[in-house]
C-alpha cells in the first residue's frame, strides 16, 4: 500500500550549532571509525565550481567547522584566492531522542559560507589528532598529479618503515593548514522512509543572532 507523510523536526534549539552537535554525536556513534564527511565546494577559475568529499574534523573554540587540507591542494587555492564556499553534510540514519525514535535521514548544509584559515599557533593542536596515515599523505603524496603507483607505494613504505625505526612523531609539515567556515545560513533537513522532509533553516540576523524558521522543500 501506498503511503505518504510530513516528516517533522520536532525541536530545534535557538543556536544551529546545537542542533548540528547532537546530529554529529549521534550519526559518529553509527558511522564507520566514528567518521563523518562532509562535501566542499569552492569557486574554482577553470571549472567554475568545483566539490570534493572531505573529512569533518570538529569545532574550533568558536563552534566554526574545522576543515584540514594541504597547501599544495587544489581547494586550498580556491580558498585562498575566494573564501565562499559551500558544506553539506550527509548522514544517511540518524537517531536523536529529541527527534522522536525511528531513524530518519539528515542533511546539513551551511549555506554562504566563508572560509577563514587558522592562525599557525592553533595547527599543532589539530596536527596531534590527525591520522598517521593523513600525516604520511601530507608528507609523501603530490596531489592531483599523474603518478606511477608502484612507486607511490614504495615510497610510502620506505617513509613508514624510517619512521617507525626512528621512534620519533612525525612534525607538522609546512603545507598542512587548516580553516575555519563561518555561514550566513545554516539548513537542516529530515526525512524518514515515504516522507516528505521538513527543513528547519536558521538566518543569520543584522545583529548577529539566529531565526529559525521551517522551510519548505
Ligand atoms: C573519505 C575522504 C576524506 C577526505 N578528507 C580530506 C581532507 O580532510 N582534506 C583534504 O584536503 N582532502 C581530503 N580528501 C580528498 C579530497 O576529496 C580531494 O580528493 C583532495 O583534497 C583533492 O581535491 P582538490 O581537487 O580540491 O585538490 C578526502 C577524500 C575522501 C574520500
């Protein structure tokens, strides 16, 4: 039988970033590593835009998505020269008690964003957390080049071998950074199984607070 319903955000707090924690608790308990991706476009002068699927990393100390990339990447470059870009996130079952029980489908987009790089003192801090092997990546990989893949793999070899012989961590490379997004629109949407979904978007105000508002989809 044919079914078909309004899926509902029941409640949502006064600050996206509340709602936005209790969705990423919630969906890195259920994902694999407790990892969760996020999609980053950027305005790109040969392609006009241009997304990949990243890695979402946490929150600065000002509730801000942190993104970390190398400076030899394509996006770093796209963000330096042009700071708007645009996140969403996908979180494909997601089950929050104040949502109701039944596993629902979440998108999250921050709609207007501006990337803002982090100072050099606070690299360090998101260097220590990074995986070992996103700290050989940043040290051993050329990015978008055309490469030979046996010697890729030597060479990450070799370079795991050294440092593990060596017993010593390995230091932040001058081309890791990091950044920082700030949104003019933070947009959430729910949907379960036969529903229509339901948006909750939240505006940033002249003075620089949040209206929440349910938005059509
Ligand atoms: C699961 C996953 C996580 C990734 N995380 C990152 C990341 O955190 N930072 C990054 O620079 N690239 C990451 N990448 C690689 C990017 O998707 C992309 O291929 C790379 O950054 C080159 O993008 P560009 O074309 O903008 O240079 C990740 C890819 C995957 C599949």
């Amino acid at each position: 039988m044919s079914q078909s319903a309004v899926a509902h955000i029941e409640t949502f707090p006064p600050e996206p970033v509340t709602l936005f924690k209790q969705l990423i608790d919630a969906f890195s308990k259920q994902s694999i590593d407790g990892l969760t991706l996020m999609n980053l476009a950027t305005v790109d002068e040969e392609f006009g835009v241009l997304n990949r699927n990243v890695l979402y990393r946490g929150l600065s100390d000002d509730d801000c998505i942190i993104y970390v990339t190398q400076r030899f990447t394509r996006n770093f470059k796209n963000l330096q020269a042009n700071t708007k870009c645009s996140i969403a996130f996908f979180m494909p079952q997601v089950v929050l008690p104040s949502q109701g029980p039944n596993p629902a489908l979440w998108q999250v987009r921050l709609i207007g964003a501006t990337a803002e790089e982090l100072p050099d003192s606070q690299l360090d801090a998101w260097w220590e957390k990074e995986l070992l092997s996103s700290k050989i990546r940043d040290y051993v990989f050329p990015c978008g080049q055309p490469v030979e893949y046996q010697e890729l793999v030597a060479k990450h070899d070799q370079f795991l071998a050294d440092h593990l012989a060596s017993g010593q961590p390995l230091k932040r490379p001058a081309t890791y950074t990091a950044f920082k997004f700030r949104a003019q629109r933070w947009d959430f949407l729910k949907v379960g199984s036969g529903q229509i979904p339901d948006r909750v978007q939240y505006r940033r105000q002249p003075n620089g607070e949040w209206l929440a508002t349910h938005v059509s989809t």
